[in-house]
C-alpha cells in the first residue's frame, strides 16, 4: 500500500521485508529448537474431547426395579502428540492421554497415560513400529485399510460399541482383553489405495509395558490383509481379516491362568457419496487348560451406518450384539461410565445394543477452502442396551436364568477440538 501511494519505493519495501525476517530468525520467533539436531521436523498435536453423559436403567430379575438417574460430566480425552522425524525413514512418536479416562496400570500398580510410543522405520517396502500400540481388531478401534482409517477421534458414534470394549478393553476376569494396547514388533505394508495391504504383529501377551515373566512364554501373534478398491474421492470400499492368537490373563488372578486365545474378525467398510456403511463380526475361542480343557467361543459384530445430511450434519444408527457363550459380562463391563452400584452384580450371557445419533461439524477453513470433519464437531447420541440371559460366569458357566435382564438407556453429548 505504501509503495503503490509513492511513500516508499519496491527497494525499500524489499528491504525492509528481508530485515523484519533475518530478524525473527536470529530471535527465534517462529521456531522449534529441538533437543538433537539431527532432529528434521518436529510435529505437535492433539485433542480433547468434553461430554456429557446420562443414564437411565431397570433391572429385572424376580421383579423389575428401576435405578436412579446417574448423570454428569466429564473430561473424555485430552490427547496430545508428539511426532519426531529423524530422517532416513526413522521417527518417533509419543501420544499421552491426560483425562485419565484410557490409563492403564502394569503389575507393579503404577499409572500409565501413554496411548502410543513407538519408533518407525520406513522405507519402499513399507514401515516397522517398535513399542507401544493398537494392533488391529475392531474396526471402531483400528483397521489395516488406509481407505477408512479408525481412531479416537475420528469415530463416527460418541463411544464404541460393546464387542469392541469386550475385546479391547482391559480384562478384569470378564472382558477379554485381546486387541487394543500392546508391547511388541509390528509391520504394515505400503499403502496401496487400490490393492491389497497387510500387516502382521507379534507382540507381548498381555496389556503391560512389560512381559508376564515366571519363565513363561508371553507372545502373541495378530495378522491382517485387506483390499481396497478407491473408484473415487465419493466412492470407497474395503474387504478385510484381522487375525489373533494369544493368552489370556485373568486380571484377578495373580499369575497367568494359561489360557489360550485365538480368534477372527472379517469387516466391510464402505462410502458411496453421502452414505457410509461399516460391518463387522468377532469370534474367539478361549480354551483353559486349567479348568479340564473347556472350550467357549464368544462371538459378535457390530454394523454402523451414517449418512451426511448435508456439508455439517450427519446422521448415524449402530446395532451390536454380544454373545459370551456363558462366560458372562456386567452391563458396566459394556456401558462405559455405568455406575455399578445399579446393578445388582449379576452376569449376563447375552447383550443387544441399538444406537442412533446426530454429529455436527463446524465450517473451518484452510487455504481458502472450506473443511468439514473431525477437527471441530459436536455429537449427540441415544444408545438402548439390553443385558440377558443370566449366567454363573466364567470359563465353564452357563446360562442359570434366562428371565433376568437389564436395561439402560444412555444419552451422551460430546464435543471435541482437534488440532
């Protein structure tokens, strides 16, 4: 403006511009200094998600009693990330989540907040991780397709569905403990947008940073390929297996049980323009040598679908169902935040959940264009489930009373800021 009034020529305006900027680099402004220099680029990142979260519920068993209403807030996820490139294909990559809502705990009892720390080696024929992360088991959780990429942040329900808790989540002697969370070596094959991809893990058997010990074998082993078929940016679809062999660890227990674990879980996932569509089935045989050899096998699948109302609304449905064959589960093993001081400690075979919800997203803007995702967005969801069929739990029960049932309705509001 200066120059095109004749107050100040192009040269001096160049001039001025080159020293304003030798200037904020010799302070620094602008900068990240990391600790190494070989470091090449250094990324921070991250999330946070607030929600709120009621719950209605009945418990039937000779008679029917309804609970009180438990409601309140929380501070879901506070993720932050960091990512370190090296060079020559090496990197590191930390992710801590500070809500205390996703800690675990190791045997010595001490808290853990990291969600992932891994070193990658990557190259032409695709990358090596080396430390703690997701395998692959649960669509909700993480698949192998590059397609249709699974995360925390990215779900299209407020909270996963209950095969994926009862595979994924902590075993605590009901839930089973058997995807999500571990320590071990793990390869995936360069992303191919229209073809097979793959991968295979091999990984300690339990959820610690640290292996079982007691001169016992804790490995377990995940496998995985899918293929993709990108028709466009509007048309997607992928096939895929994800495959598991490993202990069991029974969380009450002081050593392991030597259980053995070994299961499947074929999913589709598809877009086709405003429409996205996502199935899946889990199946797992447990099988414990400690208790006469008695086989259960535990299945279930979850299918989700959403459809896009227009660039900021969406609307999404999700049915699950669980079967445990017997060994049982609490309806607060499925129902994250369900109190279970409503229950009446009763173990059910069977769950059923029916969910329906609406996601909002904020117009952003980069680049001059106009961006509608994850990174701002609010969710709203109605979640029924339904636990039945009573059993006596455990690796040999049964199903005792097929009368008893308990029945929660759960309404969570969530928002979430990704940066």
């Amino acid at each position: 403006l200066l120059v095109k009034k004749g107050l100040i020529t192009a040269e001096e305006r160049a001039k001025t511009l080159d020293e304003a900027s030798q200037a904020r680099a010799a302070s620094g402004v602008g900068r990240v200094f990391p600790k190494e220099d070989a470091t090449k680029r250094l990324t921070i990142s991250g999330y946070f998600q607030s929600q709120f979260e009621s719950f209605g519920s009945k418990v039937t068993t000779n008679s029917t009693t309804t609970k009180p209403t438990q409601s309140g807030f929380i501070m879901r996820r506070l993720y932050l990330e960091v990512l370190a490139d090296i060079g020559e294909g090496l990197s590191g990559n930390v992710v801590m989540d500070m809500s205390g809502n996703t800690n675990s705990r190791d045997k010595q009892g001490k808290e853990s907040f990291l969600d992932r720390a891994i070193l990658t080696l990557s190259d032409t024929y695709g990358s090596f991780d080396l430390g703690y992360r997701k395998v692959a088991w649960g669509y909700e959780e993480s698949t192998l397709s590059s397609l249709f990429k699974a995360s925390s942040s990215k779900l299209l329900t407020v909270e996963r569905g209950i095969t994926n808790r009862y595979w994924n989540e902590a075993e605590n002697g009901r839930r089973i403990g058997f995807g999500a969370h571990h320590v071990g070596l793990f390869y995936n094959s360069v992303i191919n947008p229209q073809g097979f991809e793959y991968g295979v893990a091999v990984t300690n058997g339990n959820r610690d940073f640290t292996a079982a010990g007691g001169g016992q074998n804790d490995l377990g082993l995940y496998a995985n390929v899918v293929w993709n078929n990108k028709v466009s940016d509007n048309e997607k679809y992928a096939v895929g297996v994800n495959f598991g062999k490993n202990k069991y660890f029974d969380a009450t227990a002081a050593v392991n049980k030597l259980a053995t674990m070994e299961g499947y879980n074929p999913f589709v996932q598809v877009q086709y323009f405003n429409w996205t569509g996502y199935a899946e089935y889990m199946s797992t045989k447990i099988t414990d040598s400690k208790d006469g050899g008695v086989d259960h096998k535990p299945d279930g699948y979850n299918a989700t679908i959403a459809y896009k109302l227009s660039d900021n609304w969406e609307a999404v449905a999700r049915y699950t169902h669980l079967d445990t064959k017997g060994r049982g589960l609490k309806p607060e093993d499925g129902e994250r935040d369900y109190s279970a001081t409503n229950g009446d400690g009763t173990l059910y075979s069977k769950a059923d959940a029916y969910y329906l919800g609406l996601n909002y997203y904020f117009t952003l803007n980069a680049l001059g264009t106009a961006v509608y995702g994850p990174n701002a967005k609010i969710q709203f969801g109605y979640e029924r489930a339904d636990y039945k069929d009573k059993t006596s739990g455990g690796v040999s029960g049964a199903v005792t009373n097929a009368g008893y049932k308990t029945q929660i309705d759960a309404i969570r509001l969530q928002a979430q800021v990704a940066f």
